[in-house]
C-alpha cells in the first residue's frame, strides 16, 4: 500500500514520470541490481525502502538511488506508528521532488499534501479490494474486493475510493458472473455518489467507463477512458480498459486497440488481462498466430486463468477452426458461463450452420440482459441466421 500511494504521489507531478506499481512489483526480494531494474523498467531513479512493523509501531528506511553512478541521492527513517504512515507517505514525496530539484506549482503541492482519509485502518481495507478486482475473471475474488471496499466504507461512510470501487465490483460482476440489472443501477448510483464527493476522481470516471461498456456503449467508455488516461498516463489498468472498449466499440479500432494493450504491458509487464485485450486486438487485424502467442503467455503468469480459454474460443472461431473453437468453449462454460462466453457459443453454432441450436442459444443469451444488437447483426458468424424469420422475430422481442 505504501509503494502504490507514493507512487501515485509522484505521478501527480507534472515533471516527474513513474513507473506503475504493477510494473515494479515483480521486483520485490530480487538479486537483481539497482542498474539492471532501471534498464528494465526504463527509468533513471530507483526509490527502495524497508518497512518493519511491531505492534502499532512502524520504522520505514527509504532511499533514492541513481542507477547511473549507484549514488544515494536521498535517504531518510521514518519512525511512528501506524497512523503516521499518510504523514510518511506525503513527505516522501515531497522531498524526493526536493532531490531532483523539481519546483512544484502550488496545484501539485496540493495533489500530493491531499488526503482522502486518515483511518489507516479504512486505507489498509481500500488497497485490498484494489488488489483482488483486477482478477475480474473470476468471481470468489471480485466478491471478497466487494468485502473489502465494503469494510472500508463501514469505518469511512464519505471514502470515494472505495465507493468507485463497489461500483466496478458491480460493473465487472454483472459482465463476468451475474447479469442482474440491479448491479448496474448500484454500480450507477456507487460512482454517482464518489464523483459528487470528488468530482476529479479518476477512479470513479473509470468505474463509468466500465459500467458504460457493460451496457455496451463502448463508444462512451472510449471517451471516459481516454479522459482518464489523459490524467493519469500511467496507470495500466486504464490503458486496458481503453483496448476494451476500443475492440468493441461499432466500428471496431483494431490498431487503437492494440496500441493501448500494449501501453498496458509496458506499464506492468505482468498485467495478464492485458494480454487478453492485446490477443482481441490482433483478432481484429488477423494476427491469429500472434494473439494464440499472447494468450498462452497468460498461463504463464495465471495458470488457471479462464480468460485464456475464452480468447483462444474466439481466436479459433475467427480462424474458422470450429472444432477447436467448440473444444476450448466446452472448457470455458465447465466453470463460467458469462453472457460473453455464451455469445461466443452461439457464434460458433450459427458459424457451423446448426439454426436450431443458434437461436435457442440466442434466447437464453438475451435472457440474461446481452444487449450488443449490433454485435448481433454485423458479426460474419450468424450470417445465414439472418434469412430466418425466426431471427428477427427473437430480436425484436427484446429489444
């Protein structure tokens, strides 16, 4: 928690690039030195630290290190307890910008001095959920980020964080697991009430985004993306949301796609959705060899990961491989059946010309709140469905 706070600290300093916290935790307990992790991470500064706590007590070292010449150009200890650590947290900052004789304006002096909170306790419960949403894919992690953000909001009701964080819960719950409307009215109401506390939280303008898309207005979560990335250029997590949208959106932006996936990766090299987003973008181009490649380096670094399968469904329903397609969507749908994979199977019947078993698919995919039409009506692969009247007698029934 103390890495990811002041390094978004530092990002709020016009001057000073930073690399992300996905991006050098991989680090941690290496015997790799100061040098090789500056060339790998591609940055001139390292900040290293210790922290050693007992009780409610806390000593924390923290040095900076020029990689060019291994030189300390700034160290301190910090000693305290456990409520001190925004203290340490902001003054950290503060003079490593001192050290690189970085002027700040009066603005982000501002932005770094700034507090949500100053409960440790709601902070330690905020930066738990953030690390189990990222695993959207799978829902015993979204729900204890929801137990998390929910702990966090019980000792500080007024948190945007953690508000903007339920509402993704919502958003990435209803997508992945659970097609109940009344996640996405939540999720609206979360981020409503995080952006009225603080109309310039990032966080809650991507958690629109990401309820924006899960309703399938890709094109309007391309916009909040952007916008969020523009703020805050180095954060992963909103350059793979933006690959999101920008490969669904109607039409498609393959190359834009592809481009913000691979943002993403460069920022956290570890980031395995990602690599998902990447492998749709090269989908899109054709690239199926490449997007096979990226895919597969998912179980590489989550092993058990269910967005594999479901890239490498729509990789070989893209190829025209429909008995490889039909192999890895029986693996997929053993343990999840989202409202995308369920589209993905009735892509791969209406592709293999099985009418009968495409529509009764499409009945039960519009039964769970799918709401693409134009997925359903430019995609190649329910093409011959299209002359049925049958077809447009089910769309018409819900939309």
């Amino acid at each position: 928690g103390i890495t990811e706070e002041i390094i978004s600290k530092l990002s709020r300093i016009a001057d000073l690039p930073v690399a992300s916290r996905t991006s050098v935790q991989r680090f941690k307990n290496t015997t790799l030195d100061i040098r090789e992790i500056a060339n790998m991470v591609g940055v001139r500064y390292i900040l290293e630290g210790s922290v050693r706590k007992a009780g409610d007590q806390l000593r924390i070292t923290a040095q900076l290190i020029d990689s060019e010449n291994g030189f300390h150009v700034w160290s301190k200890d910090f000693d305290g307890s456990l409520d001190d650590i925004f203290d340490v947290q902001e003054t950290t900052a503060m003079q490593i910008a001192e050290a690189l004789d970085i002027h700040l304006s009066p603005q982000e002096r501002d932005a770094v001095q700034r507090r949500f909170i100053n409960n440790s306790e709601a902070y330690d419960a905020y930066l738990r959920g953030q690390a189990f949403i990222i695993k959207w894919d799978e829902l015993e992690d979204l729900e204890s980020a929801q137990t998390q953000f929910e702990k966090a909001l019980e000792l500080e009701p007024h948190y945007p964080p953690a508000l903007a964080g339920l509402a993704s819960v919502e958003a990435q719950t209803y997508r992945n697991h659970d097609p109940d409307e009344a996640r996405l009215l939540r999720g609206i109401e979360l981020a409503s009430r995080a952006l009225e506390l603080d109309p310039s939280l990032v966080r809650g303008h991507v958690a629109l985004g990401e309820l924006a898309a899960v309703r399938y207005d890709y094109t309007g979560a391309t916009q909040r993306f952007r916008e969020a990335a523009a703020i805050e250029p180095d954060n992963a997590l909103i350059w793979d949301f933006l690959s999101w949208s920008l490969a669904y959106q109607h039409p498609p932006d393959p190359l834009g796609a592809e481009e913000a996936a691979r943002k993403a990766i460069t920022l956290a090299p570890d980031f395995f959705n990602a690599f998902y987003h990447l492998a749709r973008a090269l989908n899109l181009q054709g690239r199926y060899e490449e997007a096979i490649a990226s895919l597969e380096h998912i179980y590489k670094l989550r092993p058990n990961s269910t967005l594999a399968l479901m890239g490498l469904t729509q990789t070989y329903l893209a190829m025209g491989n429909l008995e490889l397609a039909r192999k890895f969507s029986d693996l997929n749908m053993q343990t999840s059946a989202s409202p995308i994979e369920l589209s993905l199977r009735c892509f791969i019947e209406g592709a293999d010309g099985n009418n009968d078993a495409a529509l009764e698919c499409l009945e039960k995919l519009l039964k769970v709140n799918y709401r693409d039409f134009e997925a359903l009506d430019s995609t190649p692969y329910l093409a011959n469905l299209r002359t049925d009247p049958r077809y447009q007698a089910l769309l018409d029934r819900y939309k």
